[in-house]
C-alpha cells in the first residue's frame, strides 16, 4: 500500500566512470566535451539520475511498483557530480506521487510521476514488429530528422543480463548492493532498464553524443540477472525544436524466459552538437 504522505530523500550525485571522454560512449558526460558545449562540467546520465529515486519509490509504493507500475519524467536541467539533491515524493490522485529531483540551489533537475497499474500515457505504444536479434547495420547509418524514417521497427539487440553485470553496474551507478538489487535473491535494477533504450539507439544507428529528456515507462515483470534481455523499438517521432534534433521511439524489453519486462517511450536529443556554434 503507498504511504500517502509526502518523503524525502537526500544524496550526492556522481559520475559512474572515469571522466574521460575517449572512453565513454556518450562523451556529454566527460568534462571536457560537456564544457565545449557550454555546459559547467560532465552531465550525470539521466537514467542514473532518475534511477537514484527509486529506492525512494519502493519506500513510498512498495515492491508490486516493479512488476506492476509505472514512471514518467523529464529532464529540466542538468546535474553534475557533487551536486547535493534533494528527491521528493508528494501524493497525487490515487495511488500516484509526484516526483522533484532538485539541487542544494533549489533547481529542479528532474520532474515526474510514479504510480501503481498500468502507464496512462502509453496506451498508443507501438510494440516493434520483431524481437529477434540480429548485429548492428555495417556501416551504422547516421540518424537524421528524415519523415521517411518514422513509422519503422529497429533491429532488436541482446545484452547481457548476468548477476555480474548488475553487480558492476550497481556498483558504478549506486555505489550500493542493498536488496532487492544485491545478494542472491537480487533483480534488475529499473534505471538500468531504462538505460537500455540509449544503447538500442547506438545498436542501430551512429550516434556522436546525446542527451536523454524524458521517459514514460510501465514494469510489467520484475526479473532476476541471469541470461540476455532483448530490446525492441519502434520510430514514433523525429522533430526538431530550437534547432536540436529529437527522436521518440517505443522500447520493449524482454527477458530471457519470453516475459515481457518493461515497455517505455524514450525521448533524446540525438545530436547534442546541434545548434551550438
């Protein structure tokens, strides 16, 4: 049952890998790309942002949010390593709490909703016409606000899904092993879910460097590590706005048992160079 009553939480971001942008996939989070952009210092990935509420989450609405639940939210600013937030969540409308990730100046960073049942938002998901894995196109195409390219299913990849990998990444990203992402009877953390929608993206396409705005995700089945987890999309949407290019597209994820995981509609700039001179 959700505590209905606001709570709040209190942590110090951190980055999860060295700050060194020839090793990073995505070079918006090594200093020295961000400060070419105009940003302060390296920006903290969105979904290990977004993924530092959730055991707030599981404090406020308990563990049926992982199996039965939903999220949504979007990035208003950036936040960087040694920034002190603050996470809030306050009761909404039934079983829904609105989330605020905001910094010691009282900037928020990340705003949301979180809530029981299925996600109200994605009642027009587009689940991809296949789920089959298959290698990355060589060469990988670059990706381009192109009308011709909405409408289409991406090539599905596998990753891998074992207990070290959720080590590792717990580890990097949390800096914690605490159940019920740690010991032997551990699950797959949702933020690291969420993460896998940027890495189908690069499966399918030649990113230089993005930046994640915004999620609608619903968790239809909690899972342990162990085996691959396939990850689907289908194109909805290429726009582009203030001269930055975005891309939306539906993301399935499905575990190595045939169980379908999590379903999210993935919003980012994809070209994080647009626009800048």
């Amino acid at each position: 049952m959700a505590i209905a009553k606001t709570g709040e939480w209190r942590m110090n971001a951190f980055l999860d890998h060295e700050d060194d942008a020839a090793l990073i996939a995505n070079p918006i989070h090594s200093t020295e790309f961000a400060r070419v952009l105009g940003f302060t210092g390296p920006l903290v990935g969105g979904a290990t942002v977004w993924g530092w509420s959730v055991s707030a989450i599981l404090t406020t609405l308990g563990g049926a949010w992982l199996d039965q639940g939903w999220a949504r939210f979007r990035f208003r600013q950036p936040v960087y390593p040694g920034d002190e937030l603050r996470i809030t969540l306050s009761p909404q409308n039934g079983d829904a709490f609105f989330l605020r990730i905001a910094n010691s100046d009282g900037v928020e960073c990340v705003l949301g909703e979180v809530g029981l049942g299925p996600n109200p938002s994605l009642v027009n998901f587009q689940s991809p016409n296949c789920m089959d894995p298959a290698p990355p196109p060589d060469p990988r195409p670059e990706l381009r606000v192109t009308p011709s390219l909405v409408g289409f299913s991406w090539i599905p990849m596998a990753t891998d899904a074992s207990a070290e990998t959720l080590r590792t990444y717990m580890q990097h990203s949390h800096r914690s092993e605490a159940s019920p992402f740690g010991g032997k009877s551990s699950l797959l953390h949702p933020a690291w879910l969420v993460g896998r929608a940027e890495a189908l993206m690069r499966h399918n396409f030649n990113i230089s460097s993005s930046i994640h705005t915004q999620s609608e995700v619903e968790f239809l089945a909690a899972s342990p590590p162990g085996g691959e987890v396939i990850i689907g999309g289908h194109c909805s949407a290429l726009y582009e706005r203030k001269g930055r290019p975005f891309v939306e597209f539906d993301c399935l994820i499905r575990g190595s048992d045939g169980r379908d995981l999590v379903r999210m509609r993935h919003t980012t700039i994809f070209d994080a160079t647009a626009g800048v001179s």
